[in-house]
C-alpha cells in the first residue's frame, strides 16, 4: 500500500466496475463478463479477470473467497457480512453492523493485535424456505 502506482480507469475498468455496482447479487466473472460483452463485444474473459484483480487492488470492490467454488464479486468494498443461501446459492448483505468487541475479546484472550475477522452466515434464504413449505 502506498507504493502502489495510481491506476487509470480505462473504459473496459470502468465498465466492469458500473456492471458490478449495477447489480446486489454478489456475481461470478463469467457473469460480469457476459453483461460487459454486451457492450464492449471484443472484450475477453482474462481482461475481465485482470481488471477485476485491479479494482480490487484499488480498493473499489471486494472478492468473496468461499474456498473450493470460483470466486464473487461485490461492488460494495466497505466492509459488510454476507448470508449464503445453501439451497439455492444466492448471497445477501447482512444489514448489521460489524462486531468490532469480537477482535478486542480475541485480543485479550490471545494477547495478540487483530486486523479483521471474517464472519459468514450460511443457511436457508427465505424464498427456499417459503418453496420448502409448499411442497410439504
Ligand atoms: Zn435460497
Ligand atoms: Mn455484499
């Protein structure tokens, strides 16, 4: 940070950045990819990945790492929870505010200095459940 050298915003970053700030759905880059071929047709998957690497860089978005899966994306880079639907895979903003006493009760506890946490919330979303109820 701070040797970083400033980064342009070319018009296929700026494009992906209004295709990811368009939308709440947390998307994959084959999906950016597919909303941003539509208007610039020449563009390639790698330059969708590159310049999702560099937003990030630049602090513009966010990437959701859940592991084994590819990644996702959000256009929201403050810092926010997400819910996973582990039915139909959707994910959500959490509309709570971040448990900051978390990492002072880790520092106590561990006599170490923290950063960050993460915390992830997975389970049913309600449309899944609402189907759920009427099947059964
Ligand atoms: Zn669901
Ligand atoms: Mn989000």
């Amino acid at each position: 940070m701070g040797t970083q050298p400033k980064r342009r915003m070319t018009k296929q970053r700026k494009k992906i950045l209004e295709v990811l700030r368009s939308t709440t759905s947390h998307p994959t880059a084959d999906w950016i990819y597919d909303q941003v071929k539509q208007e610039i047709p020449n563009i390639s998957l790698g330059t969708v990945y590159r310049n999702l690497n560099v937003l990030k860089e630049m602090g513009e978005i966010r990437e959701l790492d859940y592991g084994s899966s590819h990644s996702h994306f959000d256009g929201n880079a403050e810092k926010h929870y997400h819910f996973t639907c582990l039915e139909c895979g959707k994910i959500c903003d959490v509309d709570e505010s971040l448990h900051f006493e978390l990492n002072q009760n880790v520092e106590e506890k561990l006599g170490c200095s923290i950063d960050y946490h993460r915390l992830e919330f997975f389970g049913v979303c309600s449309e899944c459940k609402a189907n759920k109820n009427k099947t059964d």
